[in-house]
C-alpha cells in the first residue's frame, strides 16, 4: 500500500505541475522540444543520392540506365527532394552506384527502410553486396530463381 500511495502522490503532484503552466506555454514548451528534434533531421533520400552520384563522379544517365530506371522516373526524383522511392528503387539505384552495404543501408534509412533477414529478397541483396557483386541482372536473377521481386524497373 505505502508504495502504491508514493506513486499516486508523485502522479497528483505532476499533474499539478503541468497545471499550473497556461495552454500558451505548454504549446511553447512542445514547439521547442519538436524544434530539437527537427534540428537533427538527415538529408533526404533524393539528396542522398545526388550527393553519391557526385561524390562517385557518374553520370546521371549511368545511374539510373545501370538501375534499369528509365528516365521519366529518375527526373521525377530528381526534381522532387521529397520524394519517396519505393525499396526496390532504392536498392536498384544503390546497386549501380556500387555503394558497399553500409552506403546502401543508409540510403535506404534516408527512403525510410532497411534491409532484413525476415526477408529472402533482403538476404539475397546482402549476399550480393557483402561481395561486392554489383551486377543487376545477375542479382535479379537470384532473385528469380528464389521466386522473389525484381529490383529496378
């Protein structure tokens, strides 16, 4: 009982506390907190990529031609930094760029993915990437061959 009464007072005694700040000044005090945490947003997945097209001297045509991405959908994410590949994009376009895996999985955390053992495509990619296998259709035809989606296109 003592120790269900402690913790029903220190309860009483927050909700007090944020009581006796006004609506205004527990909006302001969120706002800040959200402030903070926006300060540590990354770069976007299409920054991302144009700065590893850079970074790796290619050329744009490369890259997505390399992804089997046709053109029509590369401008697309070129011209929207908000833009949102689904995963199979992200690991087309990591694959002709020959990022080493921890350069894949961070563009694919910047898309909002990862890659994982749950799946057997994620596995077959890892494989290919752990050894430096960067050859699509090679890949895509594991991938085949274990009945899975293909990547790029």
């Amino acid at each position: 009982h003592t120790y269900i009464h402690e913790n029903l007072t220190i309860v009483k005694h927050q909700i007090v506390v944020q009581d006796s700040l006004s609506p205004s000044m527990m909006y302001e005090s969120r706002m800040k907190s959200l402030e903070d945490i926006m300060d540590t947003k990354e770069e976007s997945f299409s920054v991302r990529l144009f700065r590893f097209i850079e970074e790796k001297n290619l050329s744009e045509v490369r890259v997505y031609k390399g992804a089997n991405i046709d053109r029509k959908h590369f401008s697309k994410i070129r011209s929207n930094d908000a833009y949102q590949p689904n995963k199979r994009t992200v690991i087309a376009l990591a694959i002709s760029l020959q990022l080493n895996e921890e350069e894949t999985k961070g563009l694919l955390m910047s898309a909002g993915f990862s890659l994982s053992h749950s799946y057997v495509s994620d596995i077959i990619i890892e494989y290919f990437l752990k050894r430096g296998r960067y050859d699509i259709h090679d890949i895509n035809e594991f991938l085949f061959s274990y009945d899975q989606p293909l990547i790029g296109g």
